[in-house]
C-alpha cells in the first residue's frame, strides 16, 4: 500500500473520509518486523516516531508519537502494538488519537481498535457529475471510534472479519457549499458495520517481492444503529508482486469502491493515485490500475517507476467519462539493515495537474 506510516497516523482520525480503513489495518503491519526483531527479551519496548506528511491535499506537516509493543511469550509471534500519536500540516489541519493492534491466538484472529478526532482542511472540486468546477476549501471536524476483528480460516492465507465505526462530522457552513448540498451534510453522525473478506499470501509484510494480496468490503451505515441516513461504501483492491529475478521486480494494482445510497458530499470515493491530491476527482464509482518496477542497483540502493490510470465515473448507468487521470514517476529505495526487508526512500510523482514529493517508508502500496 501506499504511505504506510504517513498513513497509518493520519487515519487514526479520518479514515471513513480520506484513506480506506483496508489501507489502515496494512499500514500498521510496518512496525510488525520491528516488534518481532525488538522483542526477544520479552520486555515491552516503547518506540517514539517523527514522520513527515507530504499529501498535497492537506499540505506539509508531521506525525509524532509512541509505539508501545507488547510481546508474546514466543518472541516469533508477532507483538501486539498500542499507539498515540497527534500531528498538523500547514493548511491548518490537525489530528490526535490512539489505538490498540492485537495479533492473537498465534495469529489467527486479528484486531484494530482505534478512535481520535481533529480537524482536516480539504478542497472539493465536485464529484464526476459537476465537472469538478470552481474548488472551494472546508473543514471538517471529525470524531472517530473503530472496533475490527478478523478470524483466519483454518491454517490458509484467507481472513473473514467485521467492523463496527463511529464517527460524528461537523463542517463549518460556508455559501459555496450550500448552493450545491443538502445542509444535513455539514452536522451528521454516521454509525455502521462492515464485512471484510481478504486473501494474502505475500512474502512480506514491509516490502513484498512475491505473492498477491485481494481484499473485499462493504461498509454500511444504518439508521437503526444511531446514523443519520443509510450509505455504505464497496471497496475492492488487489496487488500483484513478481520476483522476476533478483534485479526487477514489477508490480500491479488494481483498485476500485462503489458508494451506495446517499453519503455526503465528502465521502464519497476518489481516484487515489501518487501526484493527484485527495477528493481531487470524486464520482459513485471509482477505478484505478497503476503499476510500479523496483530495479535493485546493490542489496542496499534501489529505483522504481510507477505510471498508472484512473477514472471516476457518476453511475453504473452512467458509466463513461471522458477525463482519464493518469499518474507517472520515479523514486529512489534504501534499505538501511539488511537484515529487516524494510526499504525507506523518496517518490516524485505527477498527475494531469499537480507535481508531488512523498516519503515511502516500505512498499507504496
């Protein structure tokens, strides 16, 4: 996935909005190398971060906070991890928050369990069916409260799980908005469960070479359950890695989420690609296919280039668009201890308007 600890602290606050929860769950999966390699003694070791935030969406800032992990008795199994974190950019966006991650019973149930809140400063262009006119900016005011569990199925690569989310958004009125929404859309509480089903054999949690990662969602929210109307979100995604030989590794991911029923104007799904900001193009229907090469200079040094494309479309009916959004880059991968698969590096990349710079910590994906 893509910006696994960049994301991993800022979806403490905002993953219903901004970054899947899919994504969320993976992210973590960073630190489990260091937790295994970090725990033999079998003492709980705290691990403070600093990570920058480069999204051109909310602008430049910083992630800091502790990771506490709390090993198991078999310093093989992977630890359990609590974590506390806050962070700001320079648009005025602002998030704190915590949470527990739980590998249990040898791995085989799996749980996340999360809540913070802040606010996020973003644009909206408007959703496919708009045009994506004049932008205007607005904030949102968001309280969150996360509970997962996943249960793998006998000793096999597939997990079936659920979720339930909370969240309570308030967006400040603005008469740009109004013009084009429903006012319920600036003050709701939105309350749901999930089912999650997801196959994963690859080699590596961190930097994967080899294997295949397949995911599948559906998220709704229900009035019955405390939420102010019903909609819900399908997310589907899958990556592809292939060790063609030591020197090239190519890549492929294939993704796509379907909103149902009426969300508000900000949740509904955009096309996420490297050089295109957050709700840059927003529609019902999104799909996305990128590609990324790792070419390994030394055991240490590595370059990729990643191009890919993507679509954001009004309905099913509907199902034509005639703006393609594509992404093209390059980036640079250093793997600072050989014996922990973990690459750090740098990736520039742009998009039909915007030039970006992101830090990579681990497999973008």
């Amino acid at each position: 996935m893509n910006k696994k600890l960049l994301l991993f602290g800022f979806s403490i606050l905002c993953s219903v909005h901004l970054f899947s929860q899919e994504d969320f769950t993976e992210k973590n999966e960073i630190i489990t190398d260091l937790a295994i390699n970090d725990t033999i003694e079998k003492k709980s070791k705290m691990l403070p971060f600093l990570i920058p935030i480069t999204e051109p969406a909310i602008g430049y800032g910083a992630i800091i906070g502790g990771l506490l992990f709390v090993p198991k008795d078999d310093p093989e199994i992977q630890s359990d991890m609590i974590v506390l974190a806050g962070g700001a950019t320079t648009n005025s966006t602002w998030f704190t928050g915590g949470g527990y991650f739980g590998f249990w019973k040898d791995d085989t149930v799996r749980y996340v369990g999360y809540a913070g809140g802040g606010k996020v400063t973003m644009k909206f262009y408007g959703l496919s069916d708009l045009g994506y006119g004049n932008p205007f900016y607005f904030d949102q005011r968001i309280f969150l409260i996360t509970q997962q569990l996943e249960f793998r199925l006998g000793e096999s690569n597939f997990f079936l799980g659920g979720k339930y989310q909370l969240s309570r958004v308030s967006v400040p009125h603005n008469v740009q908005t109004n013009l084009f929404f429903d006012l319920k859309d600036y003050k709701i509480t939105n309350s749901g469960v999930s089912f999650i089903a997801e196959y994963d054999n690859l080699n590596d949690f961190l930097t994967p070479t080899n294997g295949a990662k397949v995911y599948f969602s559906y998220d709704q929210n229900l009035e019955f359950l405390g939420s102010q109307r019903d909609w819900g979100m399908v997310t589907f995604y899958s990556h592809l890695y292939h060790r063609a030989s030591d020197l090239w590794v190519p890549s492929l991911r294939l993704d796509s989420k379907f909103a149902t029923g009426n969300p508000p104007f900000y949740a509904f799904p955009y096309v996420e690609l490297r050089g295109v900001p957050a709700l840059r193009y927003q529609g019902r229907i999104t799909m996305v296919a990128e590609t990324e090469h790792l070419i390994n200079l030394t055991k240490k040094w590595g370059v990729v280039g990643f191009t890919g494309i993507g679509a954001a479309f009004k309905s099913f009916e509907e199902f034509h668009n005639e703006e393609v959004i594509w992404n093209l880059g390059f980036g640079a991968r250093y793997r600072p201890i050989e014996s922990m698969p973990v690459r750090l590096g740098a990736d520039f990349a742009k998009g039909p308007e915007d030039f970006a710079f992101y830090i990579s910590i681990g497999s973008a994906w």
